[in-house]
C-alpha cells in the first residue's frame, strides 16, 4: 500500500471514529432536545390559548353590550392582529353562535376554536326569569398539530362539546 492509500483509510477510519462518536452524543442527548422542542411549541400555542380565550369572552362582553356577536377579530376591539408569524385568527358568527379561531400556520402547532353560544337561561339555571338569556362558552383544541381550522364546538340538549379530533381545554 502507498503512503497516500494509507493515509486515505486512516481518514476514513477515523472519520467512522468520530461519526460514531457524534451519533453516540445525539442519542445521549436525544431526550433533551425533545423536550426543549416540546416546550418551544407549548410556548407558542400559548399566544393562540390566550388570544382565542380573550376572543371568546370578548364576544360575551359584546353581546351584552350591543346585543350581538361581532362578526371579525377586528370588531372585537381586542387590537390583536389577524395574522401573527404562527397563527391566523378569525372569527365567525350568526346571531346564535360566534367561533373564535386560531389557525396554526406551522405544522407541528396545534389549532385552537372557541365557541360562544345565545341560549335561554332557562337551560342553564331553571328558576331563572322566563325569556332570559344568557351565553355558555367552550374553548377547544386540535387533537393533533396541522395548519387545518379545527372542527367547530356545538351546543345540544343544553351542553357545548368539541367538534371532531378537538379536545376541551377550558370552559
């Protein structure tokens, strides 16, 4: 073997050495990076937590206040933007019902919906005054990550569930 042949298998022996070495330290270090991962995204998901909560009890707020649902996030008067670099905020509502989203933009983040129904209080509190009303509230996130606006809540025989592949955070 010449000088240069051995040199060739001396670089690639030890350059095996140190991959090996680098794999042993990532899988060492493995469980580490997926949790920081993990908790970068949980900190993300906290702005569209906060901001679709503020979204649904702004809606109650403005429904005492001029007797209806607004019908964009800017109507709510929350000065929160439609767009930030993870979400897409966005409203939808009748003169029943008002679902706040917030729509991940990034796939490994969760979606978030809320939901703010009109029923009479007769359903929530039976004492209560004749033709009241007053609003139930639910708030939702997406089973799993994806940039798809989550299914929306409902409002049936006097209870507000999840819509498919949501799961329930807070009421």
């Amino acid at each position: 073997m010449t000088n240069k042949q051995e040199l060739i298998k001396k670089i690639i022996c030890d350059g095996g050495k140190v991959l090996l070495i680098c794999m042993f330290i990532a899988l060492i270090d493995l469980p580490s990076t997926l949790s920081y991962l993990s908790q970068r995204n949980k900190a993300k998901e906290s702005e569209a937590k906060m901001y679709v909560g503020s979204m649904n009890r702004a809606q109650q707020a403005l429904l005492i206040e001029k007797s209806a649902f607004a019908t964009s996030v800017n109507a709510l008067g929350l000065g929160i933007k439609t767009e930030t670099t993870n979400y897409k905020y966005s409203v939808r509502a009748t003169k029943q019902t008002a679902f706040n989203y917030g729509v991940s933009k990034q796939p490994q983040l969760k979606s978030y919906v809320g939901g703010v129904f009109l029923v009479p209080v007769k359903k929530v509190e039976p004492n209560a005054a004749k033709d009241g009303i007053t609003t139930i509230s639910i708030f939702c996130q997406a089973d799993s990550p994806g940039t798809i606006k989550p299914a929306e809540p409902t409002y049936q025989n006097g209870e507000s569930l999840c819509g498919k592949g949501t799961t329930q955070v807070t009421r």
